[in-house]
C-alpha cells in the first residue's frame, strides 16, 4: 500500500515538473523569438565593408563598432566647394549603431548609418566658405550629401557639394571679365563672337579652339581674328581655377592685345589653345564687342577664392645693326633690308586669394619676344676719289668710314670685328707702314692674287 502511493506521489511530482520546465522553456522561446526576437545574419551579408555573415546581431554589433572606431582613427572627409577642398571635423559626425543594425537586410550589402546635425554643417559651412552665404534649405541638402557618403565607410572621400548648393540657375554669376581695347572688329572676329557667345564649358572637360572651329560653320576668320580672340579668351581662364593646356605666343611682340595675354594660333602648324575645366559644374562663355573694345567674361557658380594676374615691368633687349654688302647697292646709298625691333620680355603671375590675403602665388609662364636686328646692305667697293679729292682709286675696296669693302662674316658684321661693322684702324691711308701691298678684292668679294706673288 505504502509503495503504490509512494509511486502515485513520485509521478505526480515528476509530471509536474516535467510541466513546468515545458512550460518554462516555451515561455523562454516565446520571449526570445515573439516578445524579444534576437537577431542573426545569414551569408553574404555586409555592413558597409564589414562582413557580418552568419553572427547573431549582438557579435555583428562587436563587428561593426570595432570596424568604425578603426575607421575614425584614419578617416580623412573633405566637403568640396568649386575650387575649395576643406577636410570636414569628425568629431561632428557620431555613428549609430541602432538604427545601423536594424535596418541592414540579410544577405546583401548595407549602409552605416552616420548621424551629422544640420547645426554643425550650418556652421562648418559659414566657417570655412566665408563671405558665401547658406540658407536652410543648403545646409540641409549638404547634411544629406554628408551622410550619404559617410555611408560607405570609404576612409578616404571628397563630399562635392557644389550642385547641392547651387541646383538653380539664379545662383550664376559672372566670375571674370576682361576688356581688350583698340581691337579692329573685322569680319571674322564677328563670325567668332557669334559662335562663341553663350558656348558651354562643361564639367570635368577640355576646350579646343581649333576643335571648336571646325565643329561649327564659322565662316571666313584669319589667324589674327583666331589669335585675338584666343588672347582674350586665354586672360579670362587666368581668372579661374582652369588649367591651361596649351597656349604658345607669336614671333613678334603683340600689337593688338596687352603683353602676358598673347596666345598665338596657326591652323597650318596646329597651334592651338586648350584650357581644362576641372569643375563639378557648368561655365558659360559670353564675348561682345563695342567699336574697338573687345570684351570677354566667364559665367557660372561662384569660386570661393579669387585669381588675379598681375604682369612683371617688361625687360627690354635692343636689336643690333648688321651690315651687309652687295655689289647691286649703288655708291653712298645704304639699303634698309629689315627694320630693327627691340625685344621683350615679361613675366606672369596668377595670386590666389581668400579675401583680401594672399594664399599663393604662382608664375604662369615667361614671355620672350627676341629683338628683330636691324640689316643695312651697303655697296661692295667705295671711290675714295670722291671722299678725299684725291682724283684715283686704289681699287682697295675701301668703305667711305674707313672699312674694308669685304663681304660680311657670319653674323652679318663687319670684318673689322666691331659690333656695327665699322672699323676705327682697318683701311686707313695713313697707315705708318705703307711698303707692304694692301689686299685687292673683286667685285665678288674674291681675293685678287698679289702681283709680288
């Protein structure tokens, strides 16, 4: 009897307990899976660039955190505005790791979610890109900018903002404007000006002048309308941040367009000149003239800083005279062959400014125009008769200033070896030793052979 109820009581006892660890166990599952479900990802599944497959969402959480605080000790962000580049503070950027690890989907590829405050873009933005004012709406489309690049987990990325500032046209400015005066407004620079006038310089590309004529029905253009307008084309782009490409100057010093500017064009060499728009955004070229003055201007969002091209004091180089002797020139008369130019040479600077402060200052090239020497061409033999009355010529071939009528040497100079050609001792008749015979020449300039030889 003892042992029957001995076993009823143990049964029971064991039945209930059996019931309630069924029941504690169901109500564990039910916590973790209904009321409070843990997390796990499944393969191929990444958190920006860290691999969280198949963790439990508190090891991804460990993951994920150790990888962005890595991330912080190496990051570099800079915000780009125009031709600004400033690095952005991280300590206003905080990552969360809630709103990261709820929305990232198994198996695929997911987004860091960074936190960036509109009150500390505002400010950055106000900071480093003074005197350019923001408005709400800019600061907000920038925040938005931020965290979609923060997004990624690059260490190392450029936040451009400069569309996201500027997404209408009312935003556009004229950003240069240069003026060239006693222009001739020819024909052809008016068949330039027309096709021109309103071209758009596309972001991130490379403008030709000779590309660009032949792409559009330019009508009849000389070099010279093809060089004027390059020069004024070339004196705007050293107003911005562009990049020149290629751009060569003229044999002779410009007449037409101020010294530093020259930029010569020649369709049968193939000069030509090519400038680089390195920008996120848009410029407009605008060109018009008005009588003699010719003036061109850039059109688009505004640079942060400003460029100014300033021109060395030219160094002048005079030009020489050289002497060349012809029998076709007639007696006491000289021959001008070519005019003599002097040359020149100038230096160009580019400063770039923040305000009024000077950031850099850069040397764009060094102009030189070599002078153009002066060449007289006299006669070969002068009749000392006339000059000194004397009635004979001794046929010497000897110049009326005392030189010897030979042909000119190398450089065009005298033979007497003076600068200009002209000689202070050589073919004199007062010369102290008078035995020795002087050298005869032709009228060729050919030695005549001694009559002692």
């Amino acid at each position: 009897m003892n042992n029957k109820l001995f076993g009823t009581t143990f049964a029971a006892l064991l039945g209930t307990s059996v019931l309630f660890f069924g029941l504690s166990q169901a109500g564990t599952y039910v916590i973790d899976e209904v009321v409070f479900p843990t997390k796990g990802f499944g393969d191929q599944t990444y958190i920006g660039p860290y691999d969280v497959s198949n963790l439990a969402e508190q090891d991804a959480a460990v993951t994920v955190q150790t990888g962005v605080q890595g991330w912080y000790d190496q990051a570099l962000v800079q915000i780009r505005l125009q031709d600004a580049i400033i690095p952005f503070p991280l300590e206003a950027i905080e990552f969360n790791t809630d709103a990261t690890l709820t929305t990232a989907q198994n198996g695929s590829k997911n987004e860091l979610q960074f936190d960036v405050s509109d009150e500390s873009v505002g400010t950055f933005l106000h900071q480093q890109f003074s005197p350019m004012s923001f408005n709400d709406e800019q600061i907000t489309s920038v925040t938005e900018l931020i965290r979609e690049h923060l997004a990624t987990g690059r260490k190392e990325q450029t936040v451009d903002i400069s569309n996201a500032l500027y997404a209408s046209s009312s935003a556009l400015e004229m950003i240069t404007n240069v003026s060239f005066n006693n222009i001739e407004t020819t024909a052809g620079i008016q068949n330039l000006m027309f096709a021109l006038d309103g071209y758009v310089i596309n972001p991130l590309t490379t403008f030709s002048l000779l590309e660009f004529i032949e792409s559009v029905d330019i009508g009849l253009v000389t070099e010279q309308d093809l060089t004027t307008l390059a020069s004024i084309l070339y004196a705007s782009v050293l107003q911005t941040n562009f990049g020149v490409d290629e751009r060569s100057i003229g044999p002779t010093v410009p007449t037409s367009v101020p010294l530093g500017f020259d930029a010569s064009i020649n369709r049968k060499l193939g000069v030509d000149f090519v400038f680089t728009n390195p920008n996120t955004t848009s410029f407009t070229i605008n060109i018009n003239g008005v009588g003699s003055n010719l003036t061109a201007s850039l059109s688009g969002l505004p640079f942060v800083y400003s460029y100014e091209t300033t021109i060395s004091k030219p160094e002048n180089f005079s030009f020489k005279t050289i002497k060349q002797y012809s029998s076709f020139v007639e007696q006491k008369t000289i021959r001008i062959k070519t005019e003599g130019e002097d040359g020149v040479q100038v230096v160009v600077l580019k400063n770039i400014l923040s305000g009024e402060s000077i950031l850099e200052t850069r040397e764009v090239s060094e102009d030189f125009y070599p002078p153009v020497h002066k060449v007289e061409v006299h006669p070969l033999t002068v009749t000392e008769a006339a000059e000194r009355g004397t009635g004979s010529t001794d046929g010497t071939g000897t110049s009326t200033d005392g030189t010897t009528g030979q042909p000119s040497t190398e450089d065009g100079e005298g033979t007497d070896g003076s600068e200009d050609g002209t000689g202070s001792e050589s073919g004199s008749n007062d010369d102290e030793d008078n035995t020795e015979e002087e050298p005869q020449y032709d009228k060729g300039g050919n030695l005549i052979p001694s009559s002692k030889e």
